[in-house]
C-alpha cells in the first residue's frame, strides 16, 4: 500500500494548519467564482421567509433501497475490498453500489486528485460479479499511474445516502496534524455534500455554520489492521484515536484490530496479529464478514435476505 514513488503532497506544498474549528481546516481566501457561488446561496438564503428561515431543516432520510459509495486504498483495491463490494452489492436490499479504490492513496489524495503508481479499482453502479465466483474476483482493476478521483466529485455523480471509507493503511507513521487535517479535509467534504455543495473550491472555502444539512448521509470510516510490518501496536492506537477524532460526528469509526482473525469473535479488545499489511486472500474475506457485521448494525443497512452471510461464509469456505 505504501509507495515509496508516491509520497503524497508534493515537497513544495506548505503543511495545512490544524484549525480550532476541525472541518475548517482547508479555508483559503475566497477566489472570485467561488465569491460568487456563496453569495448566490446567501441572496437564496434572505430570499426565504423569516419564520421559514428560523425552522430546522430535517434532512430527507434515505429511501429504502441505499445508494452505497465506498472507497478506499489498496486494501479496497484487493481482495478485502472485492469482498466488501459484492457484500454490499448482493447483500443489502435494494443497494446500489459503486467502488473506488486507489493504491497508495490517503485523505489528500481524493481531496486534491493525487496520481499514485501502482493501480486502481473502479466498479461503477452497473458492476456484476461473477456468478461463479462472488466476491472473489478482481474486476474493474486498472494497473500503472492512476489519479485519485476527488471525493465530492464522486460524491455528485453517484448522490449516495451511504458513504464507507476504508483508509488509513498509508497514514501510519506520518504525525498526527497532518492525519488529523486530512481526515478533516475529506470528512468536510461529506458536510459540504450534505449542505447540497458538491463544487471543490465552494466546499473548500466554505464555512459549514452557514448552512444546515438537508440531505441525511450515513458514512463509516473502516479503520486500517495490525500488522508488525507497519509499526508497533502504540502508534497504530495513536493513529487510530487521531481518525476517530477528526471524524468526530460525521462517521461511525470501526475499528479492525479484531476484525481479522478467530480469537477477536470472542474478545473484542483482541489485536490480530499480522507479519504483513497485505492479509491473505482468505483473512481479507473474513475482515470483510466481520466489517458487513458492523455496517449492518452501526449504519442500520437492510439485508437482502435472511441467511445471505451465513450461505457466503459457506461458499468462501469460512467457519
């Protein structure tokens, strides 16, 4: 997942400055466009009247069929992430659902569209898994340099009423400001959607306390695992508290470290261990079982069906 040819921001760029106010932390002075499009929202504002204007706006909750994007790293682009697209796919009712995934990538990454070098995952609404094998393919899969495509763009094209990162893998070892302000940059992207904004340089600059959501969006953030290989089990707690905060309300965090191995069915507060970041095939569609668990629980999705994970831990040869 690490790409030594894909550092992230590029040396030149000024570190971002954690703000006071955690989803402000990417404000720039207003350009002349985007100067233009918040005072556009603001003249639509005056423009209600004053006993409207003083009544909270309740967001339109989901239909019941959910609109699910996910999106992630490389753990999304490997067999973990097949496995979580066709539990999504196939599993809740009604769902559409399109998958991206980047090698390398991180929170900046799909704020600002970074190229990364060692290939991608697209899976679009209209993507089928092979009957013969489900969930164990790795279709939609592009090799070489690929470019991040940026959340709120995403975001725009699909309308989801259900966001799951999986990210996190390629935050280990940098220091908490910057995981903190990137995780920040990409959660304001969520509200600025939310607030019905999806243009980047509007979003960007725009203060969230001027506007109330009107549009309801579940997310969860699934939180990278152990492994020995990417440091010690203190700064990966370290890094897990930093996502977890800078997610704040935004996103239910889930965490991993139990998630991929037997002995975490039992006791929750088990750390699997793991000699390599990239699991097997075979723990990476147990991690995914488990996280479809949590998803199901913590986000309220609806199953297609009763006995769909129990019949697919049975066809991945699962206990």
């Amino acid at each position: 997942m690490t790409d030594a040819r894909s550092p992230g921001p590029a040396p030149h760029e000024p570190m971002p400055q954690i703000q006071k106010t955690p989803l402000d932390a990417l404000r720039r002075p207003l350009s002349f466009a985007t100067a233009i499009a918040l005072a556009s929202i603001a003249f639509a504002a005056a423009m209600v009247p004053a006993d409207a204007a003083a009544q909270e706006v309740k967001p339109q909750e989901p239909s019941e069929g959910r609109r699910i994007l996910f999106v992630g790293d490389s753990h999304a682009q490997g067999p973990f992430g097949w496995a979580l697209d066709y539990l999504l796919r196939e599993g809740i009712k009604n769902s559409t659902v399109a998958s991206y995934a980047v090698c390398a990538s991180s929170p900046l990454s799909w704020i600002k569209g970074f190229k990364h070098f060692c290939g991608s995952l697209t899976r679009g609404e209209d993507f089928k898994s092979d009957p013969a094998q489900p969930g164990l393919l790795g279709g939609g899969l592009k090799g070489g340099t690929q470019r991040a495509p940026r959340l709120i763009d995403l975001l725009k094209q699909h309308t989801p009423d259900t966001v799951v990162i999986s990210m996190g893998e390629n935050l280990k070892g940098m220091s908490s400001e910057r995981t903190i302000t990137g995780v920040q940059g990409l959660v304001k992207r969520l509200e600025c959607y939310k607030r019905g904004v999806t243009v980047e340089d509007t979003c960007r600059e725009l203060d969230l306390s001027t506007l109330k959501p009107t549009r309801a969006l579940s997310c969860a953030w699934i939180l990278p695992p152990y492994s020995r290989s990417k440091g010690t089990q203190q700064s990966l707690q370290r890094l897990h508290d930093d996502i977890t905060a800078a997610v704040g309300g935004t996103c239910v965090a889930i965490d991993s470290r139990p998630l991929t191995c037997k002995q975490g069915i039992k006791d929750p507060s088990f750390v699997c261990d793991s000699g390599n970041y990239h699991l097997s095939p075979q723990r990476d569609r147990f991690w995914a079982l488990r996280v479809m668990d949590l998803l199901v629980q913590r986000l309220r999705l609806p199953l297609a069906r009763e006995g769909f994970a129990s019949d697919t831990r049975k066809s991945w040869n699962i206990e």
